[in-house]
C-alpha cells in the first residue's frame, strides 16, 4: 500500500491492527472528485478521514496569497486527526488531487471507542512525542538549509513516499510533481527551483521521464540535504 510523504507521522499509523480496524471499520465513506476541496483552514474540526484510495495535498496560505504544500498524502494516510484531540478548527486546507476514496471518524465516535478502549491514548501520545521531534527538524532545515537542500529534501520525502525503483539505484517518483509543487513544498521561489533543477538534470542527478521525476543519484542529493 502507497504511503504518503508524512503517513508515518499520523496520530493511528502506529495503533495495533486491532485498533485501527476496530476504530475505522465502521467509518462512514466519502468520495472526492479531482480538485474538490475536502476541508479549508478555519472549518470546524468534526473528524478525521482514513485515505482509501487516490490522492491529497494539505497546504496553507500566506498572507499575500502563496500557497504552501504542507504533505502530499496517497492510501494508508489519514488527515485531519488533531481534531479528535482538541477539536479545535482545522489548521490547513486538504484538496483531492485526483479522483479519492476516504472513510470518515467523528470526534464523537472517537471518543466514544476511546472510553472502550483507553489504551489508545497511550499510543498518540507516542506519536505526538515524535511529531514534536519532527517539527523541530523542519524548522531546523528551514532555518539552515541551503536552498538546493531543501528541493533536495523535498525530492527525497517524495520518494520515500511514493517512489518506485527501476533499476541501477534509479528511483522514480510516481507522481506527477510540477515546479510549482516543489516551490509550494520548499517555500523558495519557483524560479529558483526551476534553476536548480535544471543543474541536477545536467548533471544527471535527476532526470524527466514522461512528466515523472527519476532520482539518477540519490546518493547526491542526500548530501545536499544534510544539515
């Protein structure tokens, strides 16, 4: 099962199966079509949805109107989990990238199978400890990484994520994944991504494959990337 760039770091990506089924079985289905919005930063925090089936990107928006791609999330991911803790209204915006097939947990039915079953609040807390820890890691890298680092950095958790290898240490990234994805990911301009893509390309650390990005030398771009 595809994952998505920060699955791992969801709030029940660690629950035992027993819980995870027990919390998510009965979950209500929802379906999204291509470019459909499933929530906006500001909306209240009923739930959270366990992704099935296709794709979404998480993102919010500075004042002047940039957008910024928080996660790119693909099956096994769930989004919108915070608010089963604090219910306070959502902090990001999640829009289907394509064609998504969700299932959907109320706060209410959460905390209700969390009355049953007390234990899984143990296991957030563990998963919120390591989110702590990631957060300052991103912060680091925002803060002192190069710029190259950071599309470096932002290639790389693609990869993880959703990448493919096709031989000789070559990892394709199956996901189309514009310019403008990478400067909404890394926060830099789209002109300097731009530039800096074009290096690599030349120097046949990446390359372009029917719109698909291929890392050619991952070796190289996890140095670029290291703090």
């Amino acid at each position: 099962m595809a994952k998505s760039a920060r699955a791992a770091d969801n709030l029940f990506s660690e629950l035992p199966a027993p819980l995870f089924a027990g919390l998510f079985d009965a979950a209500r289905p929802v379906k999204l079509g291509a470019d459909q919005m499933l929530f906006l930063a500001g909306d209240v925090g009923d739930g959270c949805y366990l992704v099935e089936e296709g794709l979404l990107k998480v993102t919010v928006v500075s004042p002047t109107g940039g957008e910024r791609i928080l996660a790119i999330l693909g099956p096994g991911a769930v989004v919108g989990e915070l608010a089963m803790i604090d219910g306070a209204p959502r902090s990001s915006s999640v829009c289907a990238v394509r064609e998504s097939a969700l299932r959907f947990v109320s706060r209410a039915d959460f905390q209700a199978f969390g009355e049953k079953h007390p234990d899984i609040y143990r296991h957030i807390v563990s998963v919120l400890a390591k989110r702590l820890r990631d957060t300052n890691l991103v912060v680091v890298a925002a803060s002192f990484l190069t710029l190259k680092g950071r599309v470096a950095r932002a290639l790389i958790t693609l990869a993880e994520a959703f990448g493919h290898d096709v031989g000789g240490g070559r990892i394709m990234i199956r996901q189309k994944v514009s310019q403008g994805d990478l400067a909404a990911m890394t926060g830099i301009a789209r002109e300097n991504v731009s530039r800096i893509l074009n290096e690599w390309k030349r120097l046949k650390i990446i390359s372009r494959v029917s719109a698909y990005y291929c890392l050619e030398q991952r070796a190289a771009l996890e140095r670029e990337a290291e703090l």
